[in-house]
C-alpha cells in the first residue's frame, strides 16, 4: 500500500542550506522506502499528477497550514540504564559524577526485572549504551525492535577502572558477552515474522572508553572489528580534562586519546566518539583521515561542566558530526534541546574569538544558523552512523524516517504562538527547533510505519 503525502516539506541539503517545499508531493511505497517526490505541485494538479503516475481513488494525507514533514532526528549518543538518572548529580564533573550517580545506578540492570522497568524506547533513531550486563542489554534490544525504532545498541565494554561491584571480571568474559549480544540482536532484526523491522536494530562494538579497558579487551575489540567492517563502533573521547589525563597516564605508548583507538584498529568511518571537548590539533588530523564522526553533546557538556567542543573547527575539517543528548549527563532526552544548546555553544565560541577578528573559516568561531543546526540534528547524524543513504533527508530510494510537526496553537506548545500574523515556511521551521517540544510532534516515522507522536499515542 502506497502513502502519498501533500504540503510543506523541510529536508537538509548542506550544511548551509536546506529545501523548504510548501506545495511537495511524496509518495513512501510499501516498503517504506520513499518513490518519488514532486517538488511544487499546485493543489489544482494533485489529482492529475497522481493519475500520470497511475494512482487514482488514493488516499492521501493533506497536511494543514501550520504542518511539515522533515527526516527525523538522529540521536547519535546516549545511555538507556541512566534515564532513572535524569536531573541528577549536576554538582559534578565527569569522573566524579561516574563514581556518586552513574555506576550505582547502572549496576541496579543486572536485575533483569529491574531493567524492564526502566528501559523505554524513545522515537528517533538513536545510539544506545546499555549497562556492562548481557541480558539487560538484550532486553532493552528487544524493546527497541518491538517500538519498530532504528537503532545501534551496544552493551559497554568494561574490565578496569570501575567499582568492585560494577566491572567485568575478565576481558574474555567481556567479549563472549558481547558475541552473544552482536547474535541475538542480528536474529532479531532479521526475524521473517517481523519484515516491518527488519535490521532497524544493529549491534555496535561499545567499549565505554578508554580508561575502562585493558588493553587486552581493546585487543580483542579491535579483533572482532577487524573480522566484521560492518559493525559500527562507539565510545567517548577527551570529555574532561580529567579524563584525558588518566587515558595518558594508562597508555603512555599512545601519542593521543584518539591515538589509543588507533593502535587497536578502533578508528574507522563507523566509529562514532561521543564529545571530543578537549582534542588536540594531532588527534583532529588522525579522525578526519580515518573519517570517524564526532557525536556533540553540548547539553552534557555544559551540565557537566566539561567545556564547549570547537565543532566548526571540526566542520571545517571535513568532520562528520551529528549531535546527541547524552542522557544523563545531558538532562533532557530530546533532541530539540541539544539543537538549542548546540547554537549556544557555537555563539560562545564566536563570543570568545570575537578579539581575533571575523572568521575566515566557514564554520570556525562562527555562530550556527538554523541550516547547520538541522543538518547536524538529520543528515549529520546519520553521516555519523554512517546510514546516510538510508536516512537522514527525503530522497528517492531513502527509508521513510519522518516527523510531522505541528505548530499551530492547538498542538498545546505555548512557545509556538503565532499572533495573527502570517509565517514563512522558514520561519515555522525556527520556530519548531527554539520553541517546539515532543507536543508539536503529531506523528513519527520509521521505514514508512507510524510508530509515535501525538496521533499514536
């Protein structure tokens, strides 16, 4: 059954532009794959451009003024285990708040009823870290394919530097872990009962970071990395400056942070590294060759009080980047909110370097605009991930991966408001990544299936 869509829609195209289509006509087949998309189609010809493509009697949904389609948000890092932690423990910074809020309540998943309660699936496509515990993490595998959401989970990686009560007991018991949860996560994704969800749910390789591992585990990573291209690796990189002090201090032989990833052939074009607060000019150079991305977590990175990641810097360098919450070292869940802290935190850099003039980088020491801020929330994201042909902008051939937003008075978002006035296309668009929340958001799509928003709940 085909789905035809009417109306405004928003897709990134760059990161300085994007297209803002107020007559767009776009059909998603019964694959959730998109057919073809009409530009500008006045209302007067919409049932004769359908009936040139042979569909007639077809139902379609028209969408209001005050209505557009856009690719749905990537979150390109976060930690299931630590929702129950949102709002806690901002008093630290990252290896402390690790030690008082993280641990403690990570280690409560190995109780499998414990973990069922808490685990719940959000609606993006999203890159999860469970907990260290191999059930939990399969548990929270199957909640995700269940909600039909596109997703990486990995179950972290951590054999030193933890507490007594919450570390793996041996790098080999670590990797057999992670075997089983790569197996399991693969058999479901390709269940044939469930073809709708059919390899929305990957595995991805996740050693917590570096400090948490032997090099014997980053050996073995490193290995079953090498023996499968196509599993998708994440971890943190030079978060606090802490942290970067103590992965030195462990791997004296490394000439960097990213540099340990490296040597155990860790850094690739699927290795998503969550922050990058602190990298040096040497490490910038080794991710841009070995094209990783960088996932930014402006909201934890304030709430930790870690520092601001140079992204244009990185931009500028060829730098895959897309953004994620954090939780819950970021406070909020939504995606929306690291857009928001995302253009702070690029207007406190161009604050900062105000003295050396105006930049003659395209993105370095330069405030965001809105173009680049929805590129790193969509297309960025998947790039990360390295899924962009699949996702992340409304392409012929790409998944059907979409938000209908909402914005006119009645989606019940106050900051929405719209004063007798008439709006752009553009404007709403603003408007929805500033002052929008999960009420403007009517309906979520993945791979063309209705699976949340407003409409579905």
């Amino acid at each position: 059954m085909y789905s035809i869509f009417y109306g405004a829609v928003i897709t990134p195209d760059t990161l300085n532009s994007y297209s803002a289509l107020p007559n767009c006509l776009l059909s998603v087949g019964p694959d959730g794959n998109i057919e073809w998309i009409e530009e500008d189609v006045a209302a007067h010809a919409l049932q004769d451009n359908l009936a040139q493509k042979g569909l007639v009697d077809v139902d379609i949904v028209v969408l209001q003024p005050g209505e557009f389609l856009m690719p749905g948000f990537i979150d390109t890092h976060t930690h299931a285990p630590q929702l129950p932690n949102l709002g806690s423990g901002q008093q630290y910074e990252l290896l402390d708040w690790l030690s008082n809020v993280t641990f403690p309540m990570e280690a409560k998943f190995s109780d499998i009823e414990f973990a069922r309660r808490s685990y719940k699936s959000a609606t993006t496509t999203c890159c999860y870290y469970g907990t260290l515990h191999l059930e939990a993490t399969k548990l929270l595998a199957d909640i995700v394919h269940s909600n039909g959401q596109r997703a990486f989970i990995g179950k972290c990686n951590m054999d030193r530097e933890s507490p007594d009560y919450y570390i793996e007991t041996s790098a080999d018991t670590s990797i057999a872990d992670t075997k089983a949860l790569i197996s399991h996560i693969r058999s479901i994704s390709s269940h044939p009962d469930t073809p709708h969800t059919s390899h929305l749910v990957q595995p991805i390789l996740t050693p917590r970071f570096a400090i948490s591992c032997t090099p014997e585990l980053l050996t073995s990573l490193g290995e079953l990395a090498s023996s499968d291209p196509s599993l998708s690796i994440q971890t943190h990189i030079s978060e606090n400056l802490n942290e970067v002090r103590a992965v030195k201090k462990l791997f004296p032989n490394a000439p960097h942070y990213a540099g340990v990833y490296d040597q155990f052939g860790l850094l690739r074009s699927n290795t998503i590294l969550a922050h990058g607060v602190w990298l040096e000019d040497a490490e910038i150079e080794l991710i841009a060759k070995r094209k990783a991305g960088i996932s930014h977590c402006p909201t934890s990175n304030f709430n930790l009080s870690s520092g601001v990641a140079p992204i244009g810097k990185y931009l500028d360098k060829g730098i895959k980047v897309g953004l994620g919450t954090d939780v819950s070292g970021g406070y909020s869940p939504s995606i929306l909110n690291t857009i928001q802290n995302t253009s702070i935190a690029s207007k406190i850099i161009a604050m900062e370097n105000r003295a050396l003039g105006k930049s003659d980088s395209e993105f370095k020491n330069r405030q965001f605009p809105v173009a680049t801020l929805l590129y790193l929330a969509t297309l960025g994201g998947a790039e990360v991930c390295d899924i962009d042909k699949r996702v992340g902008s409304f392409k012929e051939g790409k998944s059907f991966d979409a938000l209908l937003v909402d914005t006119r008075t009645n989606a019940g978002a106050s900051g929405m408001w719209f004063p007798e006035q008439e709006v752009t296309l553009e404007e709403l668009l603003e408007r929805f990544l500033f002052c929008g929340d999960d009420r403007n958001i009517s309906r979520v799509y993945v791979q063309g299936r209705l699976i949340g928003g407003k409409v579905s709940r």
